[in-house]
C-alpha cells in the first residue's frame, strides 16, 4: 500500500464510517457485529446560507432550457455547490451572491441565517429540509428574471447525518432528538439536534454559521452525541 | 403612583437588581437578608462588533480636539453608543461602519464576532474586556485618519455583569466560571461565561450576536446560571 491516496482514503473511511473500506464487509463484518471503531467524535459541516431550487424556479431565474453547472461536491452523495447565486430579497433589505445548491428539488426552498431574517425582515422557521409548510415567502433575484415564493424560507434545525451503522453504534433512531456537546474555550451544549438516518449519508453533523462561530468551531471540529 | 413611568421604573428595578427602587435598601433590607426576588432569569445583552478608543485614537481617527458624541446610552451605567463610526481593515478584507462605543479607554480595543475574523483575515482571541496581551493588531480608519494598532483585537468572552447582591443571591464571585442554560427550539448550555461583579453594574448576560443568533436569542431572551 504505497499509494498514499489509497492509504488516506482507507483511514477517512474507518474514521467516517467505522468500516474499513480495503475489506469486504459482507464477509468481514457480520451484520450483529458494531463496527471496529469506537470514537464518539462526529465530524461538523458548518452551513452557510444557500438555496435549493426546483426545475421551475431554475428556468425562471436563469432561462428556459438553463442547467445547474455543478463547482464542488458537497459531503453528502449525489450533493453539489452550483456555479450559479441568487439575491435574496426582503422588505427590509437584500443578500446578494446566494449560493444555489444542486440538483434541482421539488420544491424551492431557501435555508437562510437568524442574523438574516433581521436583515431581510422575514421569519425564519426553524425546521428540518423539506419541512416547508406555513414558512415565510420571499423573493429570488437571477440574472434571466424573479421569483416571489409563497413560502420556503427555512433556518435549518441542526441534524446529524448518518449511516444505519452509526445509528446503531451510536444507540438512536431516525427522527430522534439528541443534544450535541462541544468542546473548547466556548464549548456548550447545542439541544434539539435530530437523526437523520439514511443508506448514503455519511457521518456528519450539519449546524449553519452561526452556531459554529457561537462555539468557536472549524470544517475540522467533531462533536459528541449526549442523550 | 399614577405616573406610569414611575410604576415602569418600579418594576424594572425589582427585575433587575433584585430590590424595590422605591424603598430605601438600608432601612428596608439588612445586609444578611436575600433580596426579594428569586428569579433566576437573568436579561440577555446582545453585542454586536464595536471598537473603543483611547482620546489618542479620536484624536488620530476624528481629529485634534473632537469628542466623543453619545447617542444611545447603553445598559452599563455610564457606557454609550456614539455617532461616531470606523472602518476596520484586515489583510483579507474591510468591515465598515463599525460603532464606535463611549467614554474613551485607556486603551484601544476591538470587539468582533468570530465570523468577522474570517473576513478580515485577523485572529481574535476569546479574552474578557481589558486583556489585551498578545492580541492581534489591526488597522482603524475614520474620517481624518487611519490608525495601526499593533494589539488589541477580541472576540468578547460571554460574561455577566452584576452586583454584589445578584453575586450573593447566585451564589457567585467575581471571576467565577459558570455555564448558562438558554431554553427554547434552539436552547442549549454555553460553558465558560466569566462572573463580573461590580458595584454599578446591572444584571446583564452579555454575548455576541452570533451567540445570540445561534441560541434563536432576541433582547427579552433570559438565561440561567447552571454551576
């Protein structure tokens, strides 16, 4: 095993999901055995804000026919930063260069900040993605037209994604809430987090901005599950 | 007591400080006797990024002779917000419109969040007002000049002010380290919130607007001392 990348990609894959990714897990790991790993650590993905848009909401912002250009991979599979960014527009005031996210979704749905519902003067829900009835409206501005939505506008409820596996070891269920703790100089306790349990997820605790900043966090900050 | 602003003084003080305004403390409460009240609620104070400057720093910023002009008193006694407004500026960007708070200091000091130095591209260190020791400097413009301080830039560590009779009644000293527990949809625990008694200070929790915003927090938020 020379090959440094194959050696980097074999640790990530223990740490991410406490499975070696050079064996072979059906013959290696009986389905009643936890996996090796035992670290309790959860890697953070601090979010900033952004937008996911539907097929329609792209070709009224963007032009009829226009296509998401992905830029880079997000840590959720299948999951990608676009090229493209929208203005955000409220009664009180605007956010310019608003990343979109892809790929297209049902519905639009705008995940915005707390400090930015003051700025824009509009409510921000906390619920989970997909959560979008009786949300706040909001405008969208691209550079081919506007879109007035009815409603949308999220604060994301901080949430862990994670694999069955994790789920197991870590002793929770789909849709539980958990409270997160979190070390150093403005360590805490973040309640009211829920499991997000799916096949593709990998292992990840998704908190916006704000909340990493409150607790003084980096892309390379982890946090533990307190039940 | 038909003056309403009497009455809301009234009450205001019993919810701040514990004691009744109307009485007189040394004929009403002997020094061994609790106050009144036994709320453990203690009112939130949100700071946003601010500097205070030294008279040399006005002087360089605003010009020779200008003072200081108060415009907003704030919750501290004796403390106010100016009209007066700087511009910082990091090696990676400039923030604008930076309120500048009153009286002058002995010294200059920069209050930003966490978020702030990302964009500026200066590290801020979580220290308490005043220490200032092996702090980053940064560069200040005003109006009639610019100003490069060699330190003085921090991300305030969360503190509450009180008197010593809150002191007595939490069961706190001054310089304790206590954590608060914050309720609601985003509640949770912060760690690492420095007790300030003083004989002048209101009761107040005071903590950055990124705090503020990750716990869902708004001027009439309380919160609680857990030891």
């Amino acid at each position: 095993m020379e090959d440094y990348e194959a050696i980097l990609d074999r640790v990530l894959g223990i740490l991410t999901t406490g499975q070696d990714p050079t064996k072979n897990p059906t013959s290696e790991i009986k389905p009643t055995v936890r996996p090796v790993t035992s670290s309790s650590a959860i890697p953070v993905g601090l979010s900033n804000r952004h937008v996911h848009l539907s097929d329609q909401a792209v070709a009224k912002l963007f032009g009829t026919g226009h296509r998401l250009t992905p830029m880079k991979d997000l840590s959720q599979p299948g999951q990608y930063a676009c090229q493209e960014c929208v203005t955000l527009c409220g009664p009180k005031g605007v956010i310019e260069k608003v990343r979109v996210l892809g790929p297209t979704r049902s519905e639009t749905q705008v995940e915005i900040l707390q400090g930015d519902t003051f700025k824009l003067g509009v409510k921000g829900t906390i619920r989970l993605s997909g959560d979008l009835t009786d949300t706040a409206g909001i405008t969208l501005v691209g550079p081919k037209g506007s879109l007035e939505l009815e409603k949308g506008v999220i604060v994301a409820q901080r949430h862990i994604h994670m694999l069955p596996q994790d789920a197991e070891r870590f002793n929770v269920r789909n849709g539980e809430i958990v409270s997160i703790k979190i070390s150093g100089i403005r360590g805490g306790t973040l309640d009211n987090v829920a499991i997000r349990v799916d096949e593709k997820a990998g292992l990840e605790c998704h908190i916006d901005t704000e909340e990493g900043n409150a607790f003084g966090l980096t892309p390379k900050s982890t946090v533990e599950i307190i039940k």
